[in-house]
C-alpha cells in the first residue's frame, strides 16, 4: 500500500523539494500553505497539485476524508509561528503519525539504501549543493537530491532510482541537521546565526561540532576548523584557502570559488573522477535562483541576508561588474535577527556605490523586541555616507530605474519568500 504523505507548509524552500522527492520515489503526495506563492505554482507544474492554500482544520479534515493521511511532515516554521497550528492538532486527534521533515527524509535514505552528502554551513550551502547537483549531472552520474533554490539544468527535489547517494542542504535551524549521520559532509562557512534557537554562540558551533561528529567524513576550510575549536581528527579534510589549484576555477566572486573547491573535492572523492575534469565542469557553473539571478539587464537578485552573505554577493557583483558602478537594495531577514548583528555589518557593503536600505523583512518575530528603522542601522557601517534608508514603494522604482538608466549594475540582496524584495523586483521590473 502506498503511504499518503501531507506535506504542512509545502511551499517552503525546505519541504517542497521534499515533497518531489517523495512524489518521484513513489509516495503519494499532497500539502498546504498559509499563502499561495512561485513555489506552489513551481509544484503544481511538477505534478504535485493536491494542495491547497490557508491552513485549517476543516482543509486537512477533507482531504484525510477522501485519501487517508498516513504521516503529517511540517515545517520547523510552522510550529515557530503557531504553537496550536490547526493540522498539527489534527494529525494528533486523529492518530495520524507526525514529524518534521528529518524523520520522513531518514526513512526515504534507509528504504532506498542512499548514503547522504550533506552540505552545512551558515553561508554558501545552496549554492555548494547546487554545484554538486550540477558535477554529478556533467558526469551523467545518478544522483538524489534536495535543494532551497531552483536551478537551469534540474528541479528543486529529484528522486533517482539508480542514485547511491542523496546530497542534502543540512540546514541547522531547529537543529534539523542533528537528525541525520552523513556518509560526507561539507562545511562551508559558519558563523553564528538563529539566535531564538542557538541563545550563545557556543551553543551554535557546539551544535556543528556534534554534526561533524556523527559524520563518517567532512570538508572544511582551516578558517571553521579554527572557528569551531576542533581538534585534528581521521574523520575530516582541512582545506587551506591558498592551495594554488584553486586559481583555476574561473567563476566570478572569491566565496564561490571556495565553495566550488569543496564541490570539486568532494564529488572526486565520491565518484573518483580527475580534479581537472571537475575543475572544467565547475567552471560552466550557471548558478542558481536568486545568486545573482538576472531580474532585467543590469538589475539582479540576491539571497544575501547576513553580513557574512552580503560580503560573499559583493565580491561576486564587483566582479561581474567590471568597470560599472554596483548599487545594492538592501532588505534584512527579520528584526529578530538585526538585534544580534547589528554591530556586524561595517564594511560588508565595501565596493558598493550607493546602498539603498529598507526595512527589514518579518517573519517569526519576539513581539517584545523593538523594529529596528533602516537609519538606525545605517549608522552601524564603517562609512555610512553610501547608505541611506528608503522604503520599498514607486519612488524606489523609479531610483532603481534611474540607476539602470546609467548604466549601473544594481543588485536586490534580500532572504524573505512571499512577498519579499526579490518577488516585488520581478513585479516592478520583469513584467
């Protein structure tokens, strides 16, 4: 009998390539979300169509009473932002079998006889996971996989019967990478985040010292290992960021290049294919969904939304940019967060031109914090002289337009989903 699987919060960059993966691995599939979004319609054209918008009990009541559910898989958010979220209460009168995402994922690896590689990290595992999507693909090798953004050259979630291995975005928010042994990991690049989850930094780089532990092997820079007070150990890799083979991977930006090293690292070591050969493939890399993803000539979108990220962006984006001058669109990922990094921001935005700030983006906020106001935050940069603070409306349109008009590259940096600066840019811009 097939397992009818609901997928609460499906629209998630965590649980809707999830939910792909079980669809193709032979699992019946259906969801909700408290919103319609680019990823529900991005579902719906990959099949997956029994969803429906507006979490309530009487929605998950009537599709249990036409197919019933055999296991509720929600998201981490989910129970943040609702602690009697209506379809949790369900699955628990209802004797229906409940868990997030990791517990469902650990029994697709153990029914399919798949090894993980996880890629984890604070910055740079989207774009580390697509580079290993994409090596794999270059060498027609099998491979399963979950990932956060879209891609040119595949889906968000594959299943693939023949695959030996399922690479993995191993996000550490609510400790979700905590429920899985990785066959390989890679580290690729941690700094403290999730504060309502990780209260100290200790307690944060403790919880990736315990993932590297239960991991049969992992990658890391030398600047993490330092980080994380690790000890020389059989069970990982420490890579130093001057190794000269480095310098003939060719993608734009310093991070990528570091990241595409781990990439090239590990898929030699899983498929034993020549670094060179790897180091070919890296080089036609054609990125991902908002990684400075082309909204219109000259104007991008970018998922950085930490000091760490945003540094990472602006080293891609003065590269591309040559000789141009690079302006940013600046929207923080919560207030939440900006309590915590407030002081970290300094010369994050160094190169840049202009930086527009607007206020932050809102999502699982402590209603007892205070919103911090875009000038306030300006005042934290080392040179605050190239920032000022706007709000997201016409008239930031038509700055943007003027920018575009002088021939300015101009780069949206922002983590929000629905609703966000990324989806607003694509409204105003790319109709």
């Amino acid at each position: 009998m097939v397992m009818h699987i609901y997928f609460s919060g499906i629209g998630g960059a965590g649980i809707g390539p999830l939910a792909m993966v079980a669809k193709q691995a032979g699992f019946t599939v259906s969801g909700s979300d408290k919103q319609g979004s680019q990823y529900i319609d991005y579902l719906a054209k990959n099949g997956i169509t029994d969803v429906h918008i507006g979490q309530t009990e009487a929605g998950i009541s009537a599709v249990h009473a036409n197919h019933p559910i055999d296991w509720v898989v929600y998201s981490s958010a989910i129970e943040k932002e609702h602690a009697h979220h209506p379809e949790i209460n369900f699955a628990r009168s209802n004797g229906v079998k409940l868990s997030k995402r990791d517990e469902f994922l650990n029994l697709v690896l153990k029914e399919k006889n798949l090894r993980m590689v996880a890629i984890a990290g604070t910055h740079g595992k989207t774009t580390t996971t697509a580079m290993v999507v994409w090596l794999f693909k270059q060498l027609q090798t099998p491979l399963s996989y979950s990932l956060g953004a879209k891609i040119s050259f595949g889906e968000m979630g594959h299943f693939d019967y023949d695959s030996k291995y399922f690479a993995y975005e191993a996000d550490e928010f609510d400790h979700n990478f905590l429920a899985f042994h990785p066959y390989l990991s890679l580290i690729v690049g941690v700094s403290w985040d999730h504060h309502e989850i990780f209260p100290t930094r200790d307690s944060y780089q403790q919880a990736f010292r315990d993932f590297i532990k239960q991991t049969d092997w992992s990658l890391m820079w030398q600047e993490d290992y330092d980080y994380l007070g690790l000890k020389p150990s059989m069970n990982y890799s420490v890579q130093e960021g001057t190794n000269p083979e480095i310098q003939a991977i060719t993608l734009d930006g310093h991070f990528n290049r570091l990241d595409a090293w781990l990439a090239v690292q590990a898929v030699h070591e899983l498929t034993q294919a020549p670094i060179i050969e790897l180091i070919g493939h890296i080089n036609h890399f054609p990125g991902s969904q908002r990684r400075m993803e082309p909204v219109v000539p000259g104007l991008y979108s970018d998922y950085a939304h930490t000091p760490e990220k945003i540094r990472g962006a602006m080293s891609v984006a003065l590269e591309m940019a040559k000789d141009k001058r690079v302006v940013i669109v600046y929207e923080p990922l919560t207030n939440r967060r900006q309590h915590y990094m407030i002081n970290d921001y300094k010369d994050c935005f160094k190169g840049a031109a202009q930086v527009y700030w607007i206020p932050s983006y809102l999502a699982r906020e402590d209603p007892d914090q205070r919103i911090i106001p875009p000038s306030e935050m300006i005042k934290h940069l080392d040179d605050s002289s190239i920032a000022k603070p706007m709000e997201r409306d016409d008239r930031l349109r038509q700055v943007i337009q003027k920018h575009l008009d002088a021939g300015d590259m101009v780069v949206g940096m922002a983590g929000g989903g629905g609703d966000s600066l990324d989806e607003w840019l694509h409204e105003q811009f790319n109709t």
